[in-house]
C-alpha cells in the first residue's frame, strides 16, 4: 500500500477540525437530550443526526454547491423557500382544537401578551449590535413556536438558522422547567388557588367552520406578511372542523407532519457547521432567546393579574403564562402549578383557550416582524 493511498484512506482525520469534533459532540448531546430525557425528541434526534452528518469531514451528504447531497436538497427545497415550516403549520392546524378560545374570546389579549418578550429582545438584541434583521430572528424565539422561528429567520437572517432553530426547540421542551419559576415568583398562594368554574357551552359547527376561514381572510387584509403562516395554520383546522376530509387531516396530522418534520431537522442539522456556528454570537443568541421565552411567561402571568384587578379577584393570573405559542404543553404546566396548591382546582380548558390564543397570536408577531424589516 503506498504513501498515496494511506492518505487517502486516512484523508477523514485530516479533514476534522476542532470545531467540527465540537460540533459532532453537540450532535450527540441532542441525540441524548432527545432519548434519554425526551426533550422534543422529534425534531432533536434529526437535528443532531444532521449536525454529526454535516461535521464529518468531505460529507457527501452535504455535498457542494454544484453537486449539492440529500442534506443541502433538504436545505434548499424546505427551509430556504419556507416550504417545510409551513406543511408543519398545516398539521398543527390540523391538531389545534380553538372550542376553549372560541368559548372564552377574551383570552386572546393573554395570547397578545404573551408575545411581549419578542420585541423587548429584538431592542436588546440591537443594542447588542446585531442587525435589524438578526434582532428580529433572535426576538421570535421568544414565541416558543419553532416553526415560526424558522420561517422568521430563514428569510430574514439564514446564516443565524442553527442556533436560532436549537434555542426555540431547546426552550420549548424546557417549558415544564423554566415557566413555574417565573409563575411562583410573579404570583401569591392566593392567587394561584383561585378557582375559574368552566361552563362549557357548546360551540357548533359552524362557528368552527367560520373561524379559521374569517381569521384568514382578516390577517390577509391587516397583516399580509403573517398570512402564510396563519393561513396553512387555519387551512388544517378547516379540515379537521369540516368533517369530510378525515383522511386529509389524518394525513396532516400523521404522515406529513412526521416526514416533514424528520427532512426539517436534518435540514437544520446540517446548518450546524462547526466554524460557522462555535461563535460567541451563538452563545448571545441562546441567552437572548431565553431572555425573550422568561419576558413572555411573566408578561403573561402580569397581564393575568390585571385581568384578576379587573374581574374583581375572580381570574387566576398564571392561566396568563400560557399566552405563549407552546401548544398544549404550557396550558399543562400552568394546570399543574394550580394543582400544586389546591389539587381540586381544575382551569386546563381555560388555559388551553390562552394556548390556542398565543398559537394565533405567535404567528401574527411573525408577520408583523417581516412587515417591520420589510419597511425599515
């Protein structure tokens, strides 16, 4: 064997930089987070099975920009044209059930409060020196909606895609972590045993029929920056309120939603280049990210308390940190910390209509957000 085939042979250990052994360590820390303690396992386990594929040296997967490999095809078909974010909001919208807003209207001022860290951030973010358009990427973690922040930031700052995508999902299976902290300190004992009784009342058919269809054609006149992703969303929960398609939104809740959602993270794996990502830009981008997921859980509980000033003691305020996009998971935890203090206490389905609302309103902040560097 000689010299010259021995390189070769070995021309993957040469080709290894330190950040690129990083990286495949970070690789394998998702992949860990996402079995071991199930932390949003179905988009983490792709998204660090891309970031190892993308880090070995000379990927074929990846390829180059004459002869891209499967990994960039990903890239460019679903994340660079939005396409894959918005199939995701279809079946989304296809598990959304809005009957608890629907029930109760007022809860989407929660939803509305519960994006207020996004702009916050975004000035923080600035001043920080980012560009408009990455303040505006990094702000919309704070939605906690990760197919929101990947279409955000795929438009408006591509090469901030990887540690945007890992931070919104991060802090997404972090909820039941970092939200009870911000609720306990923001609440008292009385305040978190105050007891909402639900009189459901039954939402027909028509009305959900309505909904999504009046909620599309409204942000396409106000907010045409939002429609693509509130129209997918409200095009998947016209097929599950419609009643005729059962196999269409089972498909979108099932079969599209979980190949999307495997080509997505692998897609965003792959963008987790070591000597594009070890920054320490990447490291603000975490901590804002977080900064903006606690300023949205505590304007929520702060806006319920407003609303228990108003209703003259009567509105439990942590129903309010489930104003954020983290749909159905915030709605539970904030059930949980109620039943932490009177375990017969029972406001999910008035949580969940906050939830349903910050879903709604996630998506809004994301339009309003393209609209603003669009005009800047």
């Amino acid at each position: 064997m000689d010299a010259s085939t021995i390189e070769s042979l070995l021309s993957g250990f040469y080709g290894l930089s330190w950040q690129g052994g990083v990286m495949i360590a970070v690789g394998i820390l998702l992949i860990y987070l996402a079995i071991a303690k199930e932390y949003e396992p179905l988009l983490l386990l792709p998204i660090g099975s891309g970031c190892i594929l993308a880090n070995l040296p000379i990927s074929m997967l990846v390829g180059t920009s004459e002869e891209p490999g499967m990994l960039q095809l990903f890239y460019d078909i679903g994340v660079g044209n939005e396409l894959f974010p918005l199939l995701i909001f279809i079946g989304i919208g296809a598990m959304t059930d809005f009957g608890p807003l629907l029930e109760n209207p007022k809860m989407v001022l929660l939803g509305a409060a519960g994006q207020f860290g996004i702009f916050l951030t975004l000035i923080l973010a600035l001043v920080l020196g980012f560009t408009r358009p990455e303040a505006a990427s990094i702000g919309i973690i704070g939605a906690i909606d990760g197919p929101t922040s990947i279409y955000v930031s795929a438009q408006l700052a591509p090469h901030l895609l990887g540690p945007i995508t890992v931070a919104a999902y991060s802090y997404m299976s972090l909820v039941p972590i970092i939200m009870p902290p911000i609720m306990r300190l923001l609440t008292t004992k009385k305040e978190r045993s105050i007891r909402m009784p639900y009189s459901s009342r039954e939402i027909s058919q028509r009305t959900r029929i309505i909904f999504p269809i009046l909620v599309t054609i409204i942000v396409g006149i106000l907010v045409p920056f939002a429609l693509p992703l509130i129209g997918t969303l409200m095009l998947g929960n016209l097929l599950r309120e419609s009643k005729v398609v059962e196999r269409l939104t089972g498909a979108a809740q099932n079969e599209l939603n979980n190949v999307v959602t495997l080509f997505l993270g692998l897609a965003i794996g792959s963008t987790m280049v070591g000597e594009n990502f070890i920054k320490a830009q990447t490291l603000f981008i975490l901590v804002l990210g977080l900064g903006a997921f606690v300023l949205d859980t505590a304007a929520g509980v702060l806006f319920g308390k407003l609303m228990n000033l108003f209703s003259g003691g009567k509105f439990n305020p942590l129903i309010g940190a489930a104003g954020i996009s983290a749909f159905p998971m915030a709605a539970r935890v904030v059930q949980k910390e109620v039943s932490r203090e009177d375990n017969g206490n029972f406001v999910l389905m008035h949580a969940m209509g906050a939830n349903a609302a910050g879903q709604v309103a996630s998506a809004m902040a994301g339009g309003v957000l393209l609209a603003l560097m669009a005009s800047a």
